[in-house]
C-alpha cells in the first residue's frame, strides 16, 4: 500500500456523523423519538406527486430542479434564480465551505450547533472555530469575539438543533452588521416552519438585502420527505452562481423535486403540524418539569431533557432505561451534553408513552 497516498489532513480529524438509533435490542416496533422526524409525515400531495414520477425512473431528473426552484419561490415570494436546491441541505452546507473555504481559513459555529458543520469544515481543509454559547444559546457577542483576518464562513442554526433555543431577529441582523463583509453569514434554517415565536426570522429579508448572507432550508422536517433528502437555500445570484458550479448535475431526484414541490404548496398540511407541534411540545415540557426534569425551552419539534450528572438517574442511564421500553431517544455525548437527551415531539400516543415513561425512571423503577 503506497504510503504517499493520504487525503487532505482534515479528513483524518472528522469523526463521522452518527445519526440517530431507530432500534431497540428486543423490541420490534418502537418509539423512535431520535431524528427528529414529523410524526405526521408528509402531506398526502407530495405522497400522490411522488407516486406519479415512477413510470419516468430511467429518465435523468431535471437538473436544475425548476418545478421545485419555481414552487418555492412561489410561497416564500422570491426569485428563483436566488435558489439551489440540494440533496437535504446537508449537501448545500457542505457545497458552502468547499466553495468558500481554504486550507488555513477559519469558520465559526457555535457549541452545541449541529455536527455537520465541523465535518463541513474540516473537509474543506479550514480550521473550525467553537463560539461559547450562553445558556445554551447561540450568543453574537461570542461568536464575534472569534472572527480575525482569517474567518471566511460563520454558521448559525436558529433554531439550534439539539437545544432548540433561537436568536431572535434583531441579534441575527445585528451579528450581520458587525461581521466584516469578508465572512460569510450561513443560516440553517432546518426548523423555521415550526417556530411561532414574533421576534423570530429565518432569514430571507437579510438575504435579500445583503450578498454575503446564505439561508439554508430542508423538507425533511415539517414536510415529512427525509428519506428523499431535499434541501434549499436562498442566497444572492452571485452566491447561487458559484455554488452551481461545483454541485452534482443530477443532485436531486425528480420524485424529490416533486413530491418537494407539491408539499411546499400544501399550506393546510403544514398549519395542521405546526399546531400538532405547538399543542404536545408544551404539554410535554410540562410533564417533564413537573416531574422533576429540566427541559431547556424549545422552539422546534423537540426539547432537550437534562438528568442528574450522577446517581442511578443519570441520561445514560435513562437512554437505557427508555430503550428497555421500546422508547429510542437521542443521546448528546457528541454535542457536548452527556447529560441531556434530546427527544422529538411525537404522536399523542408516543408523547403520552415517554412521559409515563420517564417518569416511572424519576420514581426509581430503573430495572422494573
């Protein structure tokens, strides 16, 4: 094996994504509450749009997925030429940091943001940059007093996933204003359809007057089409030019572009599960402080639940706990929380399931 054949140094820093379990040993239908998925699904348009694209499988999709560019646009009022859309927006995250990042540049992300954007980062041959957060809360003042000369790209989830904390719209804009124009400014937007908060914006207005700010989108949240892996962003021409330089020609599939399209539109659908969310992830919140857990305050579809850092009621020992029961959970090792769980808003009966749940751990009946 020739030994001058390495990858770029950075590589070999990543630690792969581990996404969240979907089993449990012995148990073979469970609750799995560990990805953060809609426990609606997707809207029976997109189910019926993408049942339409199977007599079209040998046929390449449209490359530069115009149906959904144009839908989008359509909802949201923008020009569909400020869009890319990608293969869940992981992807488009990913095109950001090869498209503007170098070996010895720097890009920031705050401390418990979501994984991929180190990995992002890494893989591009820069250097990422952890900003402090506060409260579990992405903090501006933070994050600026890590950019210098040599910080290209900043990446922000608002919400954040897994605290579901948010910044509202006056700080956004306001790390916007402070960040010199040489830094790029990445808003992943994973979650924003489900925020209800008014001093919320995921970030299409400060796209829309700045060119050094991208927003980044996905359908495999509220729209319930995760398995299809659809993603967007919105970002100036300029941005949008360089990143359709280096994407894959056919990177998303033509059921992709229209069961995405057809779901966009569906607004019905989507109110029914911004209220199916809003109603259980109080009801939830509540249970779960009631009984003596503090849950972070969440904005998304799922919270984030600390337990005693030692003792037999620990979160590792929960996760086992809930897993005996059929119930799969996010653990947080990986985003510095090993604490803490992260556990998705579900149906009525799978909510109703992990607070009993849990709560029976609480009353010390690990083992039972």
């Amino acid at each position: 094996m020739s030994s001058s054949f390495l990858p770029r140094a950075t590589i070999l820093e990543i630690s792969p994504y581990v996404p969240g379990k979907s089993t449990a040993k012995g148990v073979e239908n469970v609750i799995k509450l560990s990805s953060n998925e809609t426990p609606l699904g997707p809207s029976p348009k997109a189910i019926k749009a993408f049942e339409q694209t199977e007599n079209q499988l040998f046929r390449y999709p449209d490359g530069g997925a115009t149906h959904l560019r144009a839908a989008i646009a359509q909802v949201y009022g923008l020009n569909p030429d400020h869009l890319i859309c990608g293969a869940g927006s992981d992807e488009i995250l990913n095109l950001i940091a090869q498209s503007y990042l170098k070996d010895g540049d720097e890009a920031i992300y705050t401390e418990h943001g979501f994984l991929v954007y180190k990995i992002a980062i890494l893989a591009a041959g820069a250097k990422p940059v952890v900003a402090p957060e506060v409260e579990l809360t992405a903090n501006v003042d933070e994050i600026l007093r890590k950019v210098n000369d040599k910080t290209k790209l900043v990446f922000i989830a608002n919400p954040n996933n897994p605290t579901g904390t948010y910044l509202p719209a006056d700080e956004v804009r306001r790390l916007r204003r402070q960040l010199p124009d040489h830094v790029g400014l990445v808003l992943d937007g994973a979650y924003a359809e489900y925020v209800t908060a008014h001093d919320y914006e995921a970030g299409l207005e400060l796209v829309a007057t700045t060119n050094n700010t991208i927003m980044t989108r996905t359908f495999s949240k509220i729209y319930g089409l995760a398995s299809l892996r659809i993603g967007w962003a919105f970002a100036s021409a300029q941005v949008i030019d360089v990143l359709n330089r280096i994407r894959g020609p056919f990177n998303v599939s033509a059921a992709a572009i229209e069961a995405g399209a057809a779901a966009i539109q569906d607004h019905d659908f989507t109110q029914t599960a911004v209220a199916h969310n809003q109603t259980w992830l109080e009801w939830v919140s509540q249970q779960l402080s009631s009984i003596g857990l503090q849950v972070t305050p969440s904005v998304g579809n799922f919270i984030l639940v600390h337990f005693d850092p030692d003792g037999p009621r620990s979160a590792p020992a929960a996760d086992e706990f809930l897993l005996k029961e059929g119930i799969v959970v996010r653990r947080m090792e990986a985003y510095g929380l090993p604490q803490a769980l992260r556990i998705t808003i579900g149906t009525q009966i799978e909510n109703e399931a992990v607070v009993q749940a849990l709560t029976r751990f609480q009353e010390g009946a690990v083992g039972k």
